[in-house]
C-alpha cells in the first residue's frame, strides 16, 4: 500500500469515527428529536448545519469542474444557489416555522385542511429528495472510487452501505450536530488545496484576489488553441438557459423539503432568519472559491499536463483512468496529449486537483475526507425528508394515527434504508453528471412546491383544489420537460433539461391561481391562520385585530 491510500484512508476513517461517536451521543430518543432535534439548536450551529446540508457532493466534488468546463455560463449555479437562500430567508422559512409543523407536507396539510394534498406533497417531497439523494451517492462513488482505485461503481455500492447505517441511527437530532462537524471538515478540505494552488501558480495565498489574472491567461491560452474563451459569456448555450437554470437554482432552494426542514430545528422565528444569514455566510466561503478552483485547475492542466508526451504522464492519471472517469486518448497518433485529447468528467476536477498541483498525501486525503464530508452530511438531510414524509406524513398522520412512538421510529428507519438502497442502484448507473442530476431535483422544487408555499404563505385565498392542481400541473409539466430535453431534444429557446424549473413554476402558479379563484375561498379561521403566520410569535392575527401576547 502506498502512503498516499494509507494517509487518506487513515483521515477518512478518524472522520468517520468522529461522526459515528457525534451520532450516537446525540441519538435520538423520540419522534421530536428525530425530524426536528427538538426545535433546540442555537441558530450559528443551525447555520453551520444548514451549510454543510447545502453544500452537497455537488458543490463540493461537482460545481468547480461545471465552471471549468462550461467557464462563464456556469456562474448560473452560483449565483442561483447563493441567490435561493435569500429568498428563503426572508420569503418563507420564519413563516414556515410559526406554523409549528415537523415537515413541508405537514404545513401544506395543516394550511389546506386536506388530507390529499398532504399525500401529493409527501409523494412530491420523496421524488425531490430522491432525485438529489442519486446525485450524492453518485459523489460518495467518486470519492471511494478513488481511494480504493476501484470502479466508481463499487465505490458505489460501499457508500449507499455507510450512508443507510449513519443516517438512520441518530434521526435529526444526531444528524444536526454530525453536519456541523462536516462542514468544519469540508470547508477546511476546500480551502486548503485552492489557497496553496494560489500560492503556488501567483505567489498570492488568497485566491479570491488572485485568480482574476488567471482567468486572462486562460483567455489567452484559448485564442492560441482557437478555442471559445473560458469567460466569454453564452458559449455553452444561450442567455435564456442561463437564466432559466438561475432562477430554477434559486426558486428550487426556496422550495426544497430537506432545506426548509433544518428551519423546523431552531426555537422561534427570529432564530430562523438569523440560521439563513449565518448560513449564507458558511456557504459563501466555499462558493466565492469555486471559480477560483476551477480557473487553477484549468490552468495547471494546460500549462502542466497538455502538450506532454503520452509515455511520460504523470502517475496520478492512470489511477484516475482506472476509475473509468478520466480518459486520455492519442487521437492525432503522434504521441502528444492535445488538450482536446483530454476527456476529464467534471465530477473528478476538486478530486484530482491536489494530485495534479502535486500538493502532498495529507491535501490529497482531506480533500477525500471533505468530499465524503458533503456527500454523507447532504444524503443524511434528504435520507430524514424522505423518511419524515413517508413515516410521519403518510403512515402516522394518514394509515395509522394510533401508531406509537416505537413503531414511527421503526418506520421511520426502514424507510431510510430502502430509499438508501434504491438510490444506489440508479446511481450505479447515474443518467447525468452530479450537478446535471442535482439541477434536476431543483427543477421539480421549483415546479411543485416553490409555488405552493410562496401562494400558501402569502396569498389567503389559494384553497386546496388550486394548491392540488398547481402541485400536480408543476410536477407533470417539470418532468415532461427534463425528459423532452433531455431524451429527445426538444428545447423552448434553447432553455435545456437544467432549466425546466420556470415552465414548471409557471404552470404551478397559473394552475393554483385559476383553480382557487374558480372554486370556494378557504375558511376564515384558515384565511386568518394564513396572515397571523405573517407576524412575529408574540403577536396573533384574528379577526382583522392584531393580539399581543402576555
């Protein structure tokens, strides 16, 4: 064994250990702590959590190599990831946690007075999070993949293994407090290699001030090898794409159930807007360094790796060639690695990186352990949604009302383990690069219930026969989009299958307006729930009279 495999398997496993020592004193001990840890968590810790159950295997392994690859046009994942919190933040989660509920189908099901939209909100929060849990098993695949110099596939197979036993253990409760160990791990795992890159290429240890030189060499670099320059604008597809695939990012994070639910964890309203701040903050480090990460590595592979003889390539491709996710291939026969002879994936470059900058077996190994860190701390959040919206929505609140608290834990964790062990076979064979399959899950957010809760929250006459049309219309026009661009290339002003989100939002809006406007207004007790959500917890609407509290 070599001592980069034992120095990265030694960081991955203490890590692991950390999380599994969090987990089990933090285990969960009732129904309360395990969807909503008790509705106790001090919101900078609730921020840190939310961070590392927002920065996925996608941001972390995914989204430098989509800017690297797509240069300019994949800003749109920044600027609508980072742009989505603060909707949420001041649009929905405050509201969303006076209302008291565990779960988004709780609220939706409290706020309608209908059993049936809270079944088409349970089933529409499990196809959500288990389109984004795919993406992150996917990760975890890429990541163990490496380590052990195995198939992705395989790699696979062990993390759907570690993530079905660490996130049924210790419910909410557990994963809230493994989260905020996580994010420490990978923000320190993607800081480090991007601030020595820096260092090495500009002599500058801050990245964010040097990697704008970096870009204009590349620029140069792309005219001499007539290619479309790195930040020119609407090379990888139109304006209208990109803007459709910020405003799906950035709706879809306002909509997405396992987001909204680490806003269930804190203690009042106030402590929900001050978790979104804070994890606006935490999230940032990470994304302001993504395009700088994706520049150094562009850079390094042009500069370092292309134009070298095939015979004489350094020892980390071949590891990498053996993961099926790098290929390096002599078209033109003389022996030369062209650039376009370079087919790297784009869920490999935070991976490789360290290996490439020839930045040692620690870098290398804290960069797994961050990676694993984002993967398991995103699927455990999605792994709770979808449990919470089959145990707690469907079975406790519809099949069995009588169900003891035992039987919803034991449910509860079965659940877990199925959805672990579906989402795995798919990602096996994963129809989509990470963040290509992440956008996905997005798109059905911002389709389903970015306009239920926007209208449900802000609009006292949506009812639930326009809260079920808009649900069911957003949902089936969202995923007839993402099939017709993606399979059959059909496309409305080159938006493709990333950006199905806004045709699905439209329709979701159109249908709930129409519908309600159509059909009997809400009760007035439901019309007067809906406004008092609007005020601060010591203050009650009813009535037209606004109540202070004792």
């Amino acid at each position: 064994m070599d001592t980069q495999f034992i120095v990265s398997l030694a960081i991955i496993l203490a890590t692991f250990a950390l999380y599994i020592w969090i987990a089990i004193y933090n285990k969960a001990k009732e129904t309360s702590e395990f969807y909503v840890a008790g509705r106790g968590v001090p919101p900078i810790w609730n921020g840190m959590a939310i961070g590392a159950d927002w920065m996925s295997a996608a941001s972390f392994i995914g989204m430098a190599g989509t800017i690297m690859v797509l240069g300019y046009d994949g800003l749109a994942y920044i600027m609508g990831w980072t742009g989505g919190y603060l909707l949420l933040t001041f649009l929905l989660a405050p509201q969303l946690r006076k209302s008291g509920s565990y779960t988004v189908p709780e609220f939706i099901g409290d706020r309608f007075q209908n059993k049936a939209a809270l079944i088409i909100a349970a089933i529409c929060t499990m196809i959500i999070s288990f389109t984004y849990s795919i993406g992150q098993l996917s990760g975890s695949g890429v990541v163990i993949g490496r380590l052990f110099e195995i198939d992705a596939k395989l790699g696979t197979m062990i993390g759907v293994v570690l993530i079905a036993i660490y996130a049924a253990f210790g419910g909410m409760k557990g994963i809230t407090w493994t989260q905020v160990a996580q994010y420490l791990v990978l923000i320190i795992a993607y800081l480090v290699p991007v601030i020595f890159m820096s260092l090495q290429i500009t002599g500058n240890p801050i990245p964010w001030l040097s990697y704008g030189d970096i870009v204009g060499k590349l620029g140069a670099l792309d005219r001499e090898l007539g290619l479309s320059e790195y930040f020119a604008p609407f090379e990888k597809g139109t304006k209208w794409q990109f803007l459709a695939l910020m405003f799906t990012l950035m709706a879809g994070t306002a909509g997405l159930p396992h987001v909204i639910a680490r806003f269930y964890t804190v203690s009042t309203m106030k402590a929900a807007r001050w978790s979104g701040a804070w994890a606006l903050l935490f999230i940032g480090l990470l994304y302001f360094s993504a395009p700088a990460y994706a520049a150094f590595s562009r850079f390094i592979l042009m500069t370092q790796v292309a134009g070298s003889k095939i015979s004489e390539l350094p020892a980390w491709t071949k590891t990498w060639v053996d993961t099926g996710l790098l290929k390096v291939a002599d078209s033109s026969g003389d022996g030369i690695l062209e650039w376009n002879e370079l087919i790297i994936s784009n869920d490999i470059v935070v991976m490789a990186t360290p290996e490439i900058a020839n930045l040692g077996a620690f870098v290398i190994g804290l960069v797994a352990a961050g990676a694993m860190a984002a993967a398991l701390s995103t699927a455990g959040g999605l792994l709770i949604a979808i449990s919470s919206a089959f145990a707690h929505d469907i079975y406790y609140r519809i099949l069995k009302p009588t169900a003891t608290e035992k039987q919803r834990m034991t449910v509860a964790r079965i659940t877990i383990v199925v959805a672990t062990l579906l989402a795995g076979l798919i990602a096996l064979d994963p129809p989509g690069a990470i963040t290509q399959i992440v956008a996905w899950a997005f798109a059905l957010a911002t389709g389903t219930f970015f306009p239920a809760l926007v209208l449900g929250v802000w609009w006292k006459r949506s009812n639930a026969a326009g809260l079920i049309a808009g649900l069911l219309v957003g949902l089936g026009v969202t995923l007839t989009y993402i099939f017709a661009a993606k399979f059959g290339g059909f496309t409305i002003l080159g938006i493709i299958d990333t950006g199905a989100g806004v045709f699905g939002a439209i329709a979701a809006f159109a249908a709930n307006i129409i519908v309600s406007l159509a059909t009997k207004p809400p009760s007035q007790e439901i019309q007067d729930a809906v406004i008092n959500l609007r005020y601060p917890e010591q203050m009650t609407y009813k009535d037209g009279e606004i109540y202070m509290e004792d």
